[in-house]
C-alpha cells in the first residue's frame, strides 16, 4: 500500500515523530505499507528525519522530499493521501479520491480551515476522542472523523537499556516542547519558580527558543536559570535519552499545556516510566485515565505543587501507575485503527 502525506513544514515537532512511529510499526507488524512524505518546507529537521530513517532501517517504509508547490507527483498512484493541517494544498487534488484530512492542530485559528473543504475528502483523521469531539463540536457538515491513534515504539518503553554516562546530584523536573502561549511555558516557569528553594530538585528546560536572551533573563529574574539545564531542539533519536535521563534522577515531567490533540511527549515520557504532572485538560485526562494525581488545574499554582511533592515523595508507586497507563501508546490500537481506515 503506498501512502501519500502532505505538510507543511519539517520541524523538531509531534507530526513528524507521529511519521516516524508509524513506519515504525508498520515495519514491526510486517505491514507492506510505504509512507511518502510531502514537505512544503524544510524548517530544519529535514536531515535528522531522514537520518532517522536511515538510522532505524525504515527505508522501505518511509522517505521525505520537498514539493513543488506548483508540480505535485502523480497522485493517481497512491492508494491514498493524507493531508495533514495543509489546507494551501487541497484544491490540487479536488479530483482524487480517497483523500483524507489529518487534523492535528490545537491552535483554534490553524484548524479554521475545516470550515469549508472539497467535497471530494473522505473523512478527517485525528489521533485521540477528545480531539475528535473538540472538531465535532466546533464545526459542522464534516465527514465522518476517525481515530487513528499515536503509536509509542519500543524504545520509549526499553529507555532503560540506555547507557547514561552523565549524572546530577539532584532530581529534575522536566518541560519539553514548544516555548509558547499554548504549550503554557510561563505557568511552567511559575510551577518551577516554588520549588526554587529546594536543593534537591533542578530543571531541565528543552524547546526551541530554550537558549535565547528573553528565555534566560526569564528564567535568571526568578533564580532559576543557575540550576537549569537547557537545550535546543534534540533530534528525533535522542529523546529516549533524554527521557532515560530524567528516569535516572527520578524525575517528572511537566505539561501545562492549553490544549492538545494528543499528547504524544506525554505519551513517551510515559512509557519510558516517567511520572508527569499534567494540565487537567481533555487530552491529558485521556492519556492518564483521568487519574487526578496526575492532573492540575490550569492556574492553580498550589495544587501542581502539591501534586509534584505527592509525586515526588510516592515516585516509585507513580511510575508503576504510568507505566500500565502507557500500555495503550504500544503499536496494537494503531494497527487496528489503521487496518480499519484502510479497509474502507
């Protein structure tokens, strides 16, 4: 079966590693399916992703070019397309059948393009059912949505095998992602902000924008910049590292994020036996089973506080509980869903 996926952009980000996880289990499961990525742009990641590829022997799985917005390839012979939150693309292919829209996108103004689409698209896709009913509700005269859930691969739940040759005297609480409003990186400043006093614990702060000037006068005006390790994008291979790492320091990590499709940092740290403190939001309540020891309100500062010392204090315990939550992440519900949509 040959796929073809439309995006927009090749960044360090969730689309691209929801790519890859699915190769992944394709190639685990023995499936004969062949994903072509269509980037519009490469914003930097292009390489890593292919040297991903490379890397972990999906070649006959996976492979990424850069399209020519005004020549797309000869559609006709992909069994079907997906495209993924790139509404410039759709008149292109207002004559193909078994289109499909992946949408992907929390940020309200991104997905507004689901307001009027081609007739011709044979159903939205979206990776979780509190996202799906999010888009129901908030758009009519769609076509029919499907769950295609995120699949977790193995090295998340194998972090263990990993060699750490560095180590810290301290715990880390940890916040991985995007430095923006949605993703919440102030409030995850202010949670960080009452554990500034502890001398046990450090902070790990990894995402694009993570070294720049407004980001280290943010962190160094609240005392926080002197015990903060703090990184770039890491490449799609290193993030078992960097989840092993927090593991080993018996770690946590943070998520006070506005909105979400899935989760999928959650859903990786999860697996690899991290504990997490997570915004009591639809898709976070999804991912832990509306656990709320592992749930905070939004803006209430005293509560994450008070969850992270439970956590900090019960961690063995609180991995336990994340870890059989994130048996749902391995590659078993995506297959299903995937052999499902494919057999339309």
């Amino acid at each position: 079966m040959d796929v073809f996926i439309i995006y927009q952009f090749c960044t360090f980000g969730g689309v691209e590693r929801v790519l890859l996880n699915r190769a992944k289990a394709f190639k685990e499961n023995n499936l004969d399916v062949k994903i072509t990525v269509g980037y519009l742009f490469d914003s930097g990641a292009l390489d890593s992703f292919k040297t991903y590829i490379t890397n972990h022997g999906l070649d006959d799985f996976i492979t990424a070019v850069i399209l020519d917005q005004n020549s797309f390839p000869k559609l006709e012979k992909y069994d079907c397309i997906f495209v993924i939150d790139t509404p410039q693309v759709l008149d292109q292919m207002k004559t193909e059948k078994k289109v499909f829209i992946e949408c992907h996108t929390h940020y309200t103004q991104n997905r507004q393009y689901l307001r009027s689409i081609p007739a011709n698209i044979q159903g939205i896709i979206v990776p979780s059912k509190s996202f799906g009913k999010l888009i129901e509700n908030e758009f009519s005269n769609l076509p029919p949505i499907f769950v295609l859930p995120n699949p977790v691969p193995m090295a998340f739940f194998d972090v263990d095998s990993i060699h750490i040759e560095s180590t810290f005297d301290k715990r880390l609480l940890t916040y991985f992602g995007r430095l923006d409003e949605l993703k919440n990186f102030d409030e995850a400043v202010k949670i960080f902000e009452r554990f500034v006093d502890n001398k046990a614990l450090m902070y790990a702060v990894v995402g694009t924008g993570a070294t720049q000037k407004d980001t280290l006068q943010r962190l160094a005006g609240k005392k926080l910049l002197r015990k903060t390790l703090i990184r770039e994008n890491i490449g799609f291979d290193d993030v078992p590292y960097l989840i092993k790492l927090v593991k080993q320091h018996r770690g946590i990590y943070l998520s006070p994020s506005k909105g979400e499709s899935f989760g999928l940092s959650v859903a990786e740290f999860m697996s690899g036996g991290v504990p997490v403190l997570l915004s009591d939001i639809p898709a976070h309540q999804e991912l832990v089973e509306n656990d709320k020891r592992f749930l905070y309100a939004l803006g209430d500062l005293q509560s994450a506080q008070d969850k992270l010392d439970l956590i900090l204090r019960s961690w063995d315990e609180m991995t336990d509980n994340v870890c059989n939550y994130a048996n749902k992440f391995r590659d078993r519900r995506f297959i299903e869903a995937w052999q499902s949509l494919s057999s339309l």
